[in-house]
C-alpha cells in the first residue's frame, strides 16, 4: 500500500485545490476496482460538491455534500497528480484518456477525477480499490481500524495500553490494523530504530519508557515525512547489508510473521535508551 505519509501529503493537496468544487466527471481503467458500476459512480458523482478530504488508516476519503463517502486504496507504486487549472475549458470531461507524455509513451491513469477546475490522477498504482459508500457503511469499515498515529486523542500512555494484552514481536504489534491503523512493516522498522528498540523484541517485556520512546519515534518520523519529504530518510528499511547510518554496523535482518524486518544490532537493543524517550 502507499504510505501513511504520501497519503497524508495528498489529502492536504486535495483539501487545498479542490474542495468546494463539484464533481464533473470519473474515470477508472477497470471497472473491477470498483465496488459499484462506472455508470453508478459517474451518476452519484457528477454534479456533487466536494466537502472535504480525510485521510483514514491507508484510504482516501472524499466526503461529499449528499452525505456518501468516496474510499479510495492505492497499493504500492502510486503517483498521483494534480491539474489545478482556473480557467480549464469547459470539455476537460473528455479529456480522460491519458495524462502525461514520456518520450512517445502516454501514461494512462488508472483514475481520474475532474472536478470543476481541474483534475486528480492515480498511475502506477499495484493495487487500486475504490468503493462508493454511505456514511454508515465507511463507519462500519472504519471500525476494523485502530487509532491514528497522529490523532489527538492519542498520547504515550494510550498508546501503551493498545498493545497490554498483547504477546506477539514489537513490529508485528506496531502493523497491526486494528490497534493503530496505518504503519506499515517499512515504518514500524523506521520506528524502532529510531527508539533503539529491537523490532523482535516482545511486547510483554517492554517498560513504559519503552513505549514512551517508540511513540515519540512514531510521531516525530511520521511528522517529519509529512512535512519534509525531500529530507524523509530510510535508515534500515529495505537496507540490509548496508552500514547503519549512525554507527556503520552492518544492518541486520529477521523473518517476523513472514516478512523480513531491518535492524542495527549495535544501535536497538530490547530496552531503549534514556535519552530516547521525551517527557513533558
């Protein structure tokens, strides 16, 4: 799936550009991506005024003024691009067919969404689900989902208490949906390195500082990828074999729940240093 940090970036970019707007028209390459017909959406879209943009877990939601939800999922590999365009001719509906040249190459969107003044595209994506709901029916779906990382609502000590009952590796805790919703295995590795935690490490066995520390590195790395994209740095997912960018060991790896998980031996240890974990 895409990561929580692109998603988030483009909600914002939708909230910017296009709320307000009306739906002009939807197109999607196949019509299997979608829980409804082309037919159904087009007629349930078109001419709806877009409220605003949420970002839910790893779904895009369009929310619009009849009170229906538009859930979209994007795998990896997803670009997304936006025309924003204030005096856009009066046919952008059908100009649908393709949205870039590269070399003699036209790129095709998987989806496009023309809005009144512009337009949004999805390409490259692996995997792309698209479902029209009612407000009840994207609550329903929403409550398999655990906290948002970012939410409010959350702090240290909540946060904790997500994973009390819990037996299972760090990693395989920090992934799980229904606890906090939208960390991926890449992420919770980019977590437990920068708390110093080993990401095999069981949860029974971890302190409050402990989980102190693998909050704040929650937070502060997914503000950070949020707000600075040119600077977000993998440190060890994806890296193994390569020198630790702090202490230049060679980066290790383990098979956690069937996937592989990247660590410093040298710099995560079971219990997170001091220094780590951020009161007040």
């Amino acid at each position: 799936m895409a990561e929580l940090p692109e998603l988030e970036r483009e909600r914002k970019k939708l909230n910017q550009l296009f709320v307000g707007q009306r739906f002009r028209a939807i197109s999607l390459l196949k019509e299997s991506w979608a829980n409804v017909s082309i037919e159904q959406l087009q007629q349930g879209l078109v001419g709806r005024q877009l409220l605003y943009v949420e970002r839910r877990a790893k779904g895009i939601v369009f929310h619009l003024d009849d009170g229906r939800r538009l859930l979209l999922t994007v795998g990896n590999g997803a670009l997304f691009h936006s025309a924003a365009v204030a005096d856009e001719e009066s046919d952008i509906n059908e100009n649908t067919e393709t949205i870039a040249v590269t070399g003699n190459t036209a790129i095709q969107p998987q989806l496009r969404i023309s809005f009144d003044q512009g337009s949004w595209d999805v390409t490259g994506a692996r995997t792309l689900s698209l479902q029209w709901l009612s407000a009840k029916e994207m609550d329903d779906i929403a409550k398999e989902w655990g906290l948002e990382p970012l939410s409010r609502n959350l702090n240290a000590a909540l946060f904790q208490n997500r994973f009390a009952k819990r037996r299972t590796a760090l990693r395989t805790a920090l992934t799980n949906q229904a606890l906090i919703a939208g960390i991926s295995p890449a992420i919770a590795d980019e977590i437990c390195f920068r708390a110093g935690i080993v990401p095999t490490v069981k949860t029974e066995t971890l302190s409050s500082s402990d989980w102190e520390a693998i909050y704040n590195s929650m937070v502060q790395w997914l503000q950070e990828a949020i707000e600075q994209p040119e600077s977000t740095f993998y440190a060890v997912s994806g890296r193994q074999g390569e020198p630790c960018s702090k202490c230049r060991t060679k980066l290790s790896d383990a098979v956690i729940s069937g996937k592989v998980a990247v660590y410093c031996s040298s710099c995560q240890h079971e219990h997170a240093p001091e220094a780590v974990c951020i009161h007040g």
